[in-house]
C-alpha cells in the first residue's frame, strides 16, 4: 500500500482480520484511508483495534444502538426492560431485531392465511416501510426482494461509530 500509494483500501473482512489490518497500518505509519465493508464495521473492529480505528470508515445499512432514531429507542426501551445494558446490543442486534421488524409486519399483513405465497405477497405489499430510522425506508416487489437499498457512510470518531454521509441509495436497472 505504501509504495502504490493507494489513496484508499476497502477491506471485507471480520472483525478480528480487520483490526489486524488496522493495527499493523498504524504501527507501520500508513497513510492509507480504510474503507471497512459489512462484518468489518461493527463494535468488536473498534473494541479490538483501539486508537487504530479512529478515522476508519464503514457502509452501514443499519443505525447503531446509540444513535438518536426512534426506532433505536424502542430497543434500549426494550433491553432496559430485560435488564440488559447497550453494550450487549451490537450493530449485529440491530439487524436482527430489524429482520424481524419487517418479518412480523409481513406475518401481520398475512392475516390467516400463513403459507409461502402469502407472506411473499405480503412482503411485496410493503413499500417505504418505517423502520424507526434503524434503516432506510424498506420497499420491497415482484421483481426485486432486496429490502433496503441504502446505506450511510460512517467514520469512527472518538471510538464511536459516526455518520458522515446521508443515505445513498443504490438505483436499480
């Protein structure tokens, strides 16, 4: 990296080989911007990577536990009442109790009639569904099961996870 003079790397990786990445960058005085995909933005990058995360930015399609969105709200609402703290609730959790968000709303939408085709139907029936700000608005139809087609741009700042950019929305063909 440092005789190309890369500019920038993206890295798509876990958690644990990223911060790897990240530390020998540092110790090795890089000056490289890294660029971490799915698995690698996350908590655990920064927990195991120390200072050597601040700067990293990250494509998260999800909001993080901390941040000021109603939908996070409920689910720090949700742990306090299980007597659970945030740092028990990764990004991870966040798109987890996001999936089933959107599955239950389908499973609502079913009504009775609980099989395959109708929870599918039920699914592409659902356009700029609300997730509370944990994503961008979920829409789904016959021809494209993708969801959320959007994602923000995030950088650790202060050992947080920080957005930088607004949703960017992929377009479709």
């Amino acid at each position: 990296l440092d005789r190309s003079g890369a500019d920038y790397a993206i890295i798509q990786e876990t958690s644990v080989a990223t911060s790897t990445i990240l530390r020998d960058a540092r110790r090795l005085g890089l000056a490289t911007q890294f660029i971490g995909l799915n698995w690698a933005a996350d908590e655990i990058t920064v927990g195991l990577s120390g200072e050597a995360a601040e700067g990293l930015m990250g494509t998260v399609p999800f909001s993080f536990i901390y941040e000021d969105v109603p939908g996070a709200e409920v689910i720090r609402e949700y742990l306090a009442q299980q007597g659970q703290e945030l740092g028990e609730a990764s990004i991870r959790y966040v798109a987890g109790w996001t999936t089933a968000m959107v599955m239950l709303e389908a499973l609502r939408r079913a009504g009775d009639d609980l099989n395959g085709p109708a929870v599918r139907q039920a699914l592409e029936s659902m356009q700029n569904y609300d997730t509370g700000g944990l994503t961008a608005p979920i829409s789904f139809r016959p021809s494209s099961h993708k969801g959320a087609r959007a994602l923000r741009l995030y950088q650790v700042q202060g050992g947080l996870w920080l957005p930088i950019t607004d949703y960017i929305e992929a377009t479709l063909p």
